[in-house]
C-alpha cells in the first residue's frame, strides 16, 4: 500500500507509520472524506519515493524503524520547504509533545486519537502549506520582476527604499534629477507597483526574506 496515489484533489496526505494496520486503518479513512494519501512503513521508503508539486502534509508515528519520526520532523522544520507535520504515537508524554510542537508540528495525537481529531488536523496542515506555496509564488514573482531592473534601476531603488529624496539620489550617483525620475518610474513600472509605498514594501519583503534564509 506505500507509493503514490493519485492526485487529482490537487492535494495529498503522506502517512508513515510501521504498523500496516494502521496504515490500512487511515488509508481508508482518509480516502473516505475524499482525500488523497500515500503511505510508507519507514522515514527511508517516504524519501525514496517521488512527491508531486501539490500541496500536501505529513501524518508521522514517533517510533519508526532507522531514522525516528521526532528526528525527521527536526530535519523537515530546518528544511527551506518545510512539510507541515502531524505527530501521531502510542507511546508519547507531555515532554514529547512539547518538544514537537516546539518543532512546529500542527498537532500531537496520542493514538487511540479521535478520527475527526485527526481529520481537524490534516485540514489546518493542508492550509499552512497552500500559504507556504501562495507566498513563496508571489517572492518568486518579485524576484523575476527585479531581475528585469538595469543596474541604474537598481541604485535608484535601493535609494528610494532609505528615504532619500531625488535631488539627494541624484547627488549620490551622479545623474541628473530628471534621470532620477524616470529611472524610478521604469523601476515601478517593472515591478508593477502601483506607488512609491508599494515599491518600497516589495523591496522591504524580498530583504527580509533574504535576511531571513541567511543570504
């Protein structure tokens, strides 16, 4: 029963958990609410298998063979396309949950857990990565955008983000105001930002994002 299973939802729901009744057990369940799923006995068999470009979730058993479900659920947090995780055990304390939860996980479901519990659970994990995919399009989009910008393009902006006003700017690169000006208005243009504010922001959220992965 591990492998892909079709995506036609547009959405999928991975399971790995080591008990093949369990697995038979959420398989059916899931696919009973109309819910694509995969399920794997072991962290090595999910990795070795391909993963459709879908939003999607991970439903994790704590204790697995090899590498163990709190382990990989660290290695996908610190991951630059996290996979929202769901942690499910029979053998789990509140440290435990704690721990996951520290982690990022959307829920920690001591098993037996109640089927809705669950269901609830794969609902807000399948959100949280549609948001994660819409955000990180709309950076990408930013990105191609800024990319277009020629090198003066560029000086103007990184001035205009710091305040500066045109006659400041064009002291600074030694251009003409009226350079300036129409430097900025091609670099909106590129950028599709509807004012100077907006422009200003688009830069902001791409430093920022920048920033935030370390580059």
């Amino acid at each position: 029963m591990s492998g892909l299973a079709s995506s036609d939802s547009g959405q999928i729901v991975f399971v790995i958990d080591d008990d093949p009744a369990i697995l038979e057990a959420l398989d059916s369940l899931l696919r009973s609410v109309g819910l694509d799923v995969s399920c794997f006995g072991s962290v090595a068999a999910f990795l070795d298998a391909p993963r459709p470009d879908i939003p999607s979730c991970l439903v994790l058993d704590v204790r697995l063979p090899g590498k163990s479900g709190m382990d990989f659920q660290k290695e996908l947090a610190g991951s630059q396309a996290p996979l929202p995780v769901i942690i499910m055990t029979g053998h789990g304390d509140i440290a435990m949950s704690v721990q996951a939860m520290k982690a990022g996980a959307i829920d920690f479901l001591p098993k037996p857990f109640r089927e809705q519990d669950l269901l609830d659970a794969i609902a807000a994990a399948l959100d949280k990565d549609r948001s994660r995919r819409a955000h990180m399009a709309e950076l990408d989009a930013l990105r191609a955008r800024l990319a277009t910008l020629s090198d003066g393009e560029r000086d103007v902006v990184a001035q205009v983000v710091l305040g500066r006003l045109n006659k400041q700017i064009a002291g600074d690169l030694g251009v003409s105001e009226i350079t300036v000006k129409v430097r900025r208005a091609r670099a909106m243009r590129k950028m599709q930002a509807g004012s100077l504010p907006e422009l200003v922001k688009m830069i902001d959220r791409l430093a920022a994002e920048s920033s935030a992965r370390g580059h």
